[in-house]
C-alpha cells in the first residue's frame, strides 16, 4: 500500500493535546498588558478627546445656570403642647422628624404655595426658560415619548393643568439637603435666572414656615375644640362622682364633722368616759376600803382628817386632841383621879364615839360612791361596746367610700389638668408659634453653579477616556485572532513556521496569441506578481518563512523518497494557494524536482493563477489515466511542474475522487519522479476532502490568516481532525499587516526583534 509505504521509515509527526485552554493563562501577564496598551493607546486617546470635545461643546453651549440656597433650623425639642407629656425624644425620633420636615418641604402643598406667591406662571423665566440645543432635542424627544400624557383626562383646563405641570417642575427642580448631622435643612433651586432662583428658594423657606404656623393653628384648634368637649365630659364625671360619695355617706350614715365621723367622735369621748369612770370607781373603792379599815382598826391615831375630808370627823378630832392635852395636863398637876381629869377622859370617849359614828356614816357614804361609780362603769362599757360595733360598720363601709373617694379625686384632678391645657390651648391658638426659623436667606447669586466648564470638559475626557479603556478592552477581548508566532504555539500547540506579510498582487501583463496555442505548450503563465514573488524576491521574509516550512518537512518525514505536503487552510480566502505556488516555487529554485498539484477541486484557486489556459489537469489524470507528462504544465523559470485542477462541470464527489485508486497511483508515481510532492487542499471546514486527503500526505502545512481567522475556529478543526493535527508540520501566518505587526510584539518574542532581522531580509544593493 502506498501509505504503508510512505509511513514506514518515518515518525509521527505532531501528537499535541488540545484538551486544555492555553489562551486563559493563570496570572496576568504584564507584558501582554503593555502589548494591548501598545495596540489600544490611539482608540482609547481618540475616545478620550472627543469626550473632551463633547464636554467643551456642551460647556460652551449650555445655558448658564444659578443656584440659590437658603438654610432652615429645624428645632426638634421646642416646647410642644400635646408632648408635653412625652419624655424628651431620642436620637432616632429626631432623625425621623428631621427627615419628616425634608419630606413635608417636597411635597405638593409647599410647591403648590410657592407658584401661588410667586406667580411662576406668568413668570418667563420659570415657564419658558432658555435652553440648549442638546436640552431642547431632549425636551422634544420626552414630549414624544411622554407615554403619561397619553392618559391625561381631557377635561382639565388649560391653566389648570399648567399648574400642575408647574407644581411638578417646581418639586422636581427643588433640592432639599441636610447639612451634615445637624438640624439644618438647606433648600436649593436651580434656573436660568439668578433672581428666580433666589425668590424661589426664599419662597419655599417662607411657605413652609407659613405652612407650620397654619398646622400649628389647626393643630392648637383642633386640640382646642377636642379639650373642651373632654373637659365638659370630665366635669359631668367629677359631679357624678362628688355626688355618688355624698349619697353613699347619707346612706350609710357615714356623716363627719371637723373631717371626722361622727360615730369616730363618739367612739373617742366615749372613751374618754369609760376611762374617767374607771378612775372614779378606783378612787371611791379606794376611800370606802380606807374608812372601813379605820374603824376596823379604832385607831384614833390613824385618823386622819384631812385624808377623810369631812368637817365633822374634823372637829371632833380637834376636840379631841384637845380634850387628851388638858387631861394629860391636869393628870400631871392634879393626878389621874383628879375629877377634873376624870371629866375631860369621859369626853374624849364621848368623842371617840361621835367620831367613829360618823366614820361609820362617811363609809356608807363611799360605799353608795363606789355603787354608783361602778354603775356608771358599766353603763360607760356598753355605750363604748355598742359604739365600737358602730364603728366597725363604719370602717367597711369606708373602704368603698375610699374608692368613691379616690374616683372623685381623679375627676377632679383631670378637670384641672383639662382645664389649664384649655387655657394654654386658647392662648396658643391667639399666637401660635413654629419651632423652625431662617437662619440663612437666599442670597442672589453672581457666579454660574452650572456649567462648569473646567469640571466638565474635565469630566468628559475622563469619561471617554473611561470609555475608551472599556472599547479597548472588549475589542481586545473580542480579539480572538492569530497575530503572533507564540498564540499559535499557546492555541494549538504546534510550531509557528512564520509570518507572511499582506503583498499587492500586481496583474501580470496578457499574452498575445491563440489560447489553445498556448496551451499546447502547458506553460505556466502566472496572472498575477504574488504567484511568483519568492521568485522575484529570494531574500525577503516571505521566502524566508518558507524556507522554515520546508526544514520542517526535511527534518519530520523520511527523505528516502519524494516528500507529499500538503498545504491547507482552516476557511476560505485565507492564501493557501498563494503559499503553495510560492512553496512550491522555492523548492523548485533550490534545485529540488517539485509538483505543484491543485487538489481543491471545488475552487480551483491555484489554476486560475498558475495555468488559467490550461485543458486537462488532476480529474483526467485519475479518471482517464493519463500520465504526469501528459497533464502537467511547466514553470520556465525554476523547473516546476504544476498538474491543474480544470473543471468542464462541478463534480459533487471530491472526496471521493481523492481517494480513489487512481490518485493513489498518480502519487506513487509522483514520489518516484519528484523530490517533493505539494498539493493544494481544499479548506478543512467548508468540505471534507482535506480530512479524506490527510492519510495521503507526509506531512501538512496550515495557512492561517492573520488577524481574520479565530483561533477558536482552528482549534476546533483541529480537534476534530486528529490525522490533520498528526501530520501538521506547522502553521504559517498569512497576510500579516506589517505596520500594526509591532502592536503585537511581546518582549522577549521572536517578532518583538524583527527589526534587526531586517537586513538580511534586504536585497543586495538596497
């Protein structure tokens, strides 16, 4: 077998694995980052300076603009008159009532106040203000797409609905900011006119402190009328219940004099009573038991008047004692027998006896006192026993009053309380006072706040140049080409055989004569300077890369016969066929015995610039047999045969006619006359002969065309064709632009030195 034939003796020749992603590499790569700044500089330096002429533009062009501000103090702990009763409000209840105030300067009550005040509607700086170009397209283009005027009712007037569009102008245009943490609310109104825009920005100050006063009038009145119904409520209450506790004291006999009860007071005298009365029996037993002890005893020695209290006992001891002094006398004198003595000691019995008489009827007399004492104890008792029980009733029945009591006192506290917020309310009402207060009027402002000129052409440059970075990088990102020898090596993992620059094909001048003349001849005639400029350029790059391809076929396929490369592209118009006839071309100058055959039977490219005249070629070789000699034409100038590709009819089987027996025979034949056997392929995605093909060939070269062809496009054709990526020699970059070929050049690369290759690139003399 041929192939058996042509493999035996050589060694594969790529076996490269394509399974990973070698174009995402794991760090960022500077030098490729300083690459794509080299590519990018002008686009990204473009884009920034019309950005900065649009800026300048519309800065130049822009109507002025004047902002004025004025300031409002918002006082979130004045003296309120419902919170009052409030504790003093945190940090979060300020952050929302000042957010409150900012809200309630937005809304459409203060707007609607201000285009009252102001009249804005007549004013043509607020209704018709001047506009730029950009502004006044932007205007018409909103009122075309304006989807909401579309709904508006129909019967709304004219003026009111130039109201409303004003209202929403107003509240649109108006900035309402807070400075910092503080209270402070700076309000802001931009316009063409500086003196509207102060007007307006004081206007709103002033509404809305009109509007806080009108709210704190209604506010004060509505809490007015509120507590005057409450208070006439609270008085009925306070009545009702002051009457509920006079009913329930007269029905539960709970009467009070001096603040206490009677039943209390009696109580207390009673007791004061049963103690006098205790006293008073004590008192009387204590003298009966003393004047029954002395006559018990009679002892006169013990009498003793003064403790008896009795003016007779008395008396009759003073005679007595009298009567013992003179007998004591009289017996001292006279005797003891005297009759005198006698007399006076039968006196003194006599008045012991009296004496102890009436003892015995002054102890009856304590007797009856101590009687009565104790009836009086006992009398004392009950009317304290029955009083006590009284009082007890009285003391349960006093829980309940206590209750009514404490009701009516709360009545009458809240009607005081009630009352006096009345009296403030009323007074509040007749001069109402806001907790807010200018601290900054609108003052006219000289200078423009907008444009500004200098910030805004700064601005735009940095936008486009924002801009122009971004394109950059997506058009980098969107660069997914062949532009260096290293991609190919990264992509596909095969050799990058060189570079071919973009070359003008200059017509080659006709030839006179017959056609047919000519072609009996089977000279190659090239129509075109780009089918034989290694030709006329031995020593230029072009010859030089090459030159690459061809050590690479020397040095991967065995040279013991004639060498069959095949030359292919992965898509259309890449320049296979230019390749080839220069390849082929540069063999033939090198003294090698070289074919040239034109395989791409469905678009003859290499014919129609090698042998355009030509009457048979490669189809009537293999179908009708016909030798080399027979359908080859040859190059006068370096030797070099090339068999045609002559279409009379499109043939639907190429494939097949490549693989068929008789051109295997042909290539037999063509290894034993020629040292080198190219045959130019049709593209490997639009049709599968170049698949079909690759197991004939020793080895294949794959034309890439730089800057068009995706390296995802090649790296999938050459995934799917594992023969074609196993005899691939390498890839040749076709139509390389010189001028932007530097823009790709990495430090370190081969193409980042290709100025210096230059002079051997130079012709002689040059």
């Amino acid at each position: 077998m041929l192939q058996d034939a042509r493999m035996r003796g050589s060694r594969p020749l790529r076996g490269s694995d394509l399974s990973g992603d070698p174009e995402t590499p794991d760090l960022i790569n500077i030098d490729r980052v300083l690459a794509a700044a080299r590519r990018q500089w002008r686009f990204v330096a473009a884009c920034a300076v019309v950005g900065a002429v649009l800026g300048a533009a519309y800065s130049f062009t822009a109507v002025p603009q004047y902002t004025a501000s004025s300031s409002l103090l918002i006082e979130t702990r004045g003296d309120r008159l419902l919170d009052q009763m409030t504790p003093t409000p945190s940090r979060l209840e300020d952050e929302t009532a000042i957010l409150s105030q900012v809200e309630i300067l937005r809304s459409r009550k203060i707007s609607a106040a201000v285009v009252d005040r102001l009249d804005l509607l007549a004013n043509p700086a607020f209704a018709h203000p001047p506009g730029s170009f950009l502004a006044g397209i932007g205007s018409a283009l909103r009122a075309v797409f304006d989807v909401s005027s579309w709904f508006t009712a129909g019967d709304a007037t004219d003026a009111d609905r130039e109201r409303r569009e004003a209202i929403e102008s107003l509240q649109k245009d108006i900035a309402i900011s807070r400075v910092g943490q503080t209270s402070v609310l700076e309000i802001s109104y931009t316009s063409t006119d500086p003196r509207l825009s102060t007007d307006v920005a004081q206007a709103f100050a002033d509404a809305y402190l009109t509007d806080q006063l009108d709210a704190k009038y209604e506010a004060t009145r509505r809490a007015s009328g509120w507590l005057q119904d409450r208070i006439e409520e609270l008085r009925a209450q306070s009545l009702a219940s002051d009457q509920a506790v006079q009913r329930f004291r007269a029905d539960n006999n709970l009467i009070q004099a001096s603040g206490q009860l009677v039943s209390d007071q009696q109580l207390s005298q009673l007791n004061s009573q049963l103690v006098a009365a205790q006293d008073a029996l004590v008192s009387a037993r204590a003298r009966s038991e003393q004047v029954q002890s002395l006559i018990e005893s009679g002892d006169m020695d013990a009498v003793v008047a003064d403790s008896l209290g009795s003016s007779v006992v008395t008396t009759l001891r003073t005679r007595y004692l009298e009567a013992a002094k003179r007998e004591a006398d009289i017996s001292s004198r006279l005797g003891s027998r005297h009759q005198q003595a006698v007399r006076l000691r039968s006196e003194m019995s006599e008045y012991r006896r009296q004496m102890f008489a009436e003892l015995t009827r002054v102890a009856e007399s304590y007797r009856n006192e101590t009687q009565v004492a104790s009836d009086r104890l006992k009398a004392v008792e009950e009317n304290v026993r029955q009083a006590t029980t009284i009082s007890s009733e009285a003391n349960e029945q006093q829980v309940q009053l206590r209750e009514l009591e404490r009701e009516a006192e709360t009545y009458r506290n809240l009607y005081q309380t009630f009352l006096q917020r009345y009296q403030e309310a009323i007074q509040q009402q007749t001069f109402p006072v806001t907790g807010a207060r200018v601290i900054s009027p609108a003052q006219l402002p000289t200078l423009p706040s907008h444009p500004r000129k200098a910030l805004v052409v700064a601005f735009s440059l940095l936008l486009g140049l924002g801009a122009g970075v971004g394109l950059g990088a997506y058009r980098e990102f969107r660069d997914r080409f062949f532009r260096t020898g290293g991609q190919v090596k990264e992509s596909l993992g095969l050799e990058s055989l060189g570079l071919v620059s973009q070359i003008d094909d200059v017509p080659a001048p006709a030839e006179g004569g017959d056609p047919k003349a000519r072609g009996a001849g089977r000279v190659v005639t090239r129509t075109g300077s780009i089918s034989r400029y290694v030709i006329d350029h031995p020593l230029s790059s072009f010859a030089e890369t090459l030159r690459s391809a061809k050590v690479a076929a020397d040095l991967a396929i065995d040279g013991s016969r004639g060498r069959i490369i095949g030359v292919a592209s992965v898509l259309p118009g890449e320049g296979k066929s230019t390749v080839s006839a220069n390849f082929a071309s540069l063999l033939a100058l090198q003294g090698a015995r070289t074919l040239l055959i034109d395989a791409d039977l469905r678009n003859p490219g290499l014919t129609r610039s090698l042998v355009p005249q030509a009457q048979a070629g490669l189809v009537e070789a293999i179908l009708e047999g016909k030798s080399i000699a027979e359908v080859a034409h040859k190059d006068p100038d370096t030797g070099l045969m090339v068999i045609p590709a002559v279409l009379r009819q499109r043939i639907p089987h190429t494939s097949d006619l490549l693989m068929s027996q008789g051109m295997a025979a042909l290539l037999r034949k063509a290894t034993e006359s020629f040292d080198y056997v190219l045959v130019d392929l049709p593209p490997i995605n639009p049709v599968v002969d170049a698949r079909a093909f690759a197991e004939r060939v020793d080895g294949l070269v794959v034309v890439v065309e730089w800057g068009r062809t995706a390296r995802r496009a090649v790296r999938s054709a050459l995934q799917a064709n594992p023969r074609i990526l196993e005899r691939c020699l390498g890839v040749v970059l076709n139509k390389v632009d010189a001028k932007r070929m530097h823009l790709y050049q990495e430090f370190g690369s081969s193409e980042y030195y290709s100025a210096r290759y230059d002079s051997y690139y130079r012709e002689p003399g040059a």
